[in-house]
C-alpha cells in the first residue's frame, strides 16, 4: 500500500513541478502612478484600524463561535450569554463604529453587513431564550402543536443560526478588511465577489471535510450515502449557478468569461459523474478529481501581474495538491472505506482539508487590487504567499480548536482513549457490529434535544 503512495506522492510532486515550471518569468510588475499618495492615505490613522478590526475579529467571530459550540452540544445558557455580549458588541459596531477607507468612508457591502447582523443577533437571542421557556410549553401545551413546536423544533433551528451568526461575522470580518483598505469599487466589485465567494467556499470546504473527520461519529457513520455522494451534489450545484452567472448575454465573450465558465461546465459535468459513481454508498474520487482538474486551469490561468500570476499558478498547486492528497487518502490510505478499523485518524488526513482551507485564502487574496498594494508596498510574491499560509495555518488552527471544544463539551476527547473504546478495538466499524453503547446519543437526529442542557447549567 505504501509503494503506492510513494509512487503517488512522486508523480504529485513532479505535476506540481510542472505546473509551477510553466508560469512564464516577466520584468517587474509596475507601480501605480500615484504610489506615494496611496501609501500615505492608507497609513493614516492605520494603527486604530488595525485595533477596532481585531476587536471585530474577537467579538464577531472568536466569540460567536465558541458559542455555536456551546450551542450544539446543548449548553444553551452558556450560548446565550456569549451571543449577548455579541450582540452588544454588534449595536456599538453598527450605530457607532466605522472602517473608514482612505477616502473616509466605509463602503455599502460592510456597512450594510454592520446592521444586517445587529438584527440577526436579535432573533439569534428571540430564538435562544424560546428554547430556554421550550420546558414550560411543553408542560403547559404538550398536547398541543405549540408544545411541540417549541421543545422539538425551535432548538435546532437556534443551532442553525448560532452557526449562521458565526459564520457572517466571518464574513463580516474579511469585509472590514477590505473597507479599511479602499478595495472592490466600480470595476473591481465583481471580481472581488467572485475571488471573496469562491475563496469562502473552498475555506468551508475545507473546514467540512476536517469536522467529517474529526468527529467520530460522523467519521465512523454507516449513513447509506458516502461523503462523496454529498460532495457531489454540492459541486453539481455550484457548477450549474457559475455556468449561468459568470456571462452576462448582452455582453460580449471575455477571457475572464471564458475561464470562470468553463469552470462552472466541468464542476457540474464532474460532480454528475460523481453522484452515479457514489451512490449505493461507495466512496469516489470524483470531487477530489475535480479539484485537481480546477487546480491545473487556475496553475495556467494568465494574469496582467507578475506577481498575481504566481499567486495563482501556486493556489492552482495547492487546489491541485488537495485533489490529489483526497485521491490516496481514500483509494490507498482507507482502502474505500469511511474510516480506519481502528478508528483512528492518520496525519495525512489532515493535509487535505488544510489544502482547501489555504487555497481559499489564497484566491482570497489574490484579487487584483490587493496585488498591485502588494507591488506597491515593494513586496514580493513569495513574501506574500507565506503570510497567506501563515493566515491559513491560524484559520485551521483555530477550527480545529472549535472542533475539540464541541468533542470535550459532548463527553469526548481526543486526548483521553475511555470515550473511544468502541473506536480502538478490533472490530470493523464499516463492515462489523457496533459495540457502542450509548452512540445513539451522538446521532444528528438528536440535535433537537436539549436535557443535558438542563444538567449542565
């Protein structure tokens, strides 16, 4: 099995040798006339920025997120409590706060973003304190739809949405950045929603396949479809909306028109081959043959920009790289299977979905006005490519912990083999019996109870 990957791992290394071979060597990227000014507009008051937007990042995101954990795993006052103060942090931040760009102003997407979330946080906290009332509702109208409603249904939609919260103020964190530094107007907008949309969704992604990894119920599941089922209809679904969104009919045909396109064609046409290949609960290396395919077009995707071309040829490595991590982990390192005998989780397993997270920041940054500040400012790609992984490696580090914080809250922990007995032993765990005794509490169908919430506050 071994000898496979090795040759595997070869034949990876010489592709991305090649694909990275391939960008073409160019003079220097130019400055923009006006370097001088715009180096100086965007220092002024800089340091404040940088400190509001770090207090943005702590309140709207660190904060939100623990609370999701706290939420999922049924601690629901602990929840609350944290989501209020997100909440209050969400008032000041909308009524009183600003991320001024150079010419003084915030633009309309962050600002817009602002008071989105303030009302958002409102019916995060309507939903919250329903679900605490949910044990009288059901004491007084057990019988009634209203008892039901409120002790089986409002609970998850509250878990829904504590992750929603989180993941806006993610969103709403990127947006203060790029208001701070005057990006995405007039022309830029598209192609900044374009980088900041797929770049979000290769980070999520990522962040999906480490949770399908880490939790062991999940990675352990007998589910009758395989992840790659899922996967793929994702990936059939992005690849239709970009087919169809990415021209405009009444324009005329652009390289860029072509390239997104042509993209959105083989998502759909791959991630359709992926569901036939996938179901009856089989695993496929369709998705992760996806990846590889837009990894290569990025690696030779033809920039104005020296320095944007080698940032794309190196997300192009990285998508690619993912791919091809995703193919040997599942036709050598599992064998087909969901997971391990044991139980257990490889190093190598992680390698992929960091990929994905990396590759998300990558095309993140990779817009074409956030490369000519990187030119202006005189740096140089490479310096540029290690602080996006740098941001990457917190990013993941960062899920991971969230990941361990929901494991330790549910009664399990990596570190500690007691909670795993049923997944170190010697059954098989795809094919074998399963000699869990209380796995029915950690089922998702469970999601809507709330009792241990009771006991734990």
């Amino acid at each position: 099995m071994f000898s496979k990957v090795s040759r595997t791992a070869a034949l990876l290394v010489v592709l991305c040798s090649a694909a990275y071979a391939s960008a073409e060597m160019m003079h220097m990227d130019p400055s923009s006339p006006n370097v001088d000014e715009r180096l100086a507009s965007l220092r002024q008051g800089l340091g404040g920025k940088m400190l509001h937007w770090f207090l943005s990042l702590f309140a709207l995101v660190v904060i939100p997120s623990i609370a999701c954990c706290y939420a999922i795993a049924n601690r629901f006052k602990t929840s609350m409590t944290l989501q209020l103060v997100a909440g209050i942090y969400s008032i000041i931040e909308a009524v009183v706060l600003r991320f001024p760009d150079p010419e003084g102003h915030e633009n309309r997407t962050s600002r817009g973003t602002a008071w989105f979330l303030l009302v958002f946080y409102g019916l995060v906290l309507l939903n919250g304190g329903i679900c605490e009332g949910s044990n009288l509702l059901r004491t007084k109208f057990k019988d009634s739809h209203l008892g039901y409603f409120g002790f089986q249904l409002t609970p998850v939609t509250y878990k829904v949405i504590s992750v929603l919260a989180a993941e806006c103020g993610f969103v709403k964190a990127a947006m203060n950045l790029v208001a701070i530094l005057g990006f995405c107007y007039n022309d830029h907008t598209g192609q900044c929603n374009a980088h900041g949309i797929m770049g979000m969704s290769f980070i999520a992604y990522g962040w999906f396949m480490a949770t399908m990894l880490v939790i062991p119920w999940l990675r352990v599941s007998r589910h009758k479809h395989s992840q790659e089922w899922y996967d793929s209809i994702m990936i059939t679904a992005w690849g239709i909306v970009n087919t169809f969104t990415e021209h405009r009919p009444w324009q005329p045909w652009s390289h860029h028109d072509y390239q997104h396109t042509s993209m959105g064609i083989i998502f759909w046409a791959c991630g359709m081959l992926g569901i036939y290949m996938s179901r009856n609960n089989k695993r496929s290396f369709m998705p992760a043959l996806t990846l590889i395919f837009t990894g290569y077009a990025m690696a030779q995707h033809p920039q104005e920009l020296v320095t944007s071309e080698k940032v794309h040829t190196f997300f192009g490595m990285v998508l690619l790289c993912g791919g091809a991590i995703r193919v040997m982990e599942i036709s050598f390192i599992l064998n087909d299977k969901r997971s391990d005998a044991s139980g257990r989780i490889f190093s190598f397993q992680y390698l992929a979905p960091f990929a994905l997270v990396l590759a998300g920041i990558l095309f993140m940054g990779a817009n074409e006005e956030q490369i000519q500040l990187v030119v202006d400012m005189g740096a140089d790609y490479s310096a540029y490519i290690l602080v996006a992984i740098s941001t990457a490696c917190m990013v993941q580090l960062f899920y991971l912990i969230l990941l361990e914080l929901y494991l330790h809250l549910s009664g399990y922990s990596v570190d500690s083999a007691g909670p795993y007995e049923s997944l170190i032993g010697n059954d098989d765990l795809e094919h074998g019996t399963d000699t869990t005794p209380n796995d029915s509490n950690f089922e998702l169908d469970e999601l809507s109870s709330f009792d241990n919430d009771a006991q734990a506050n």
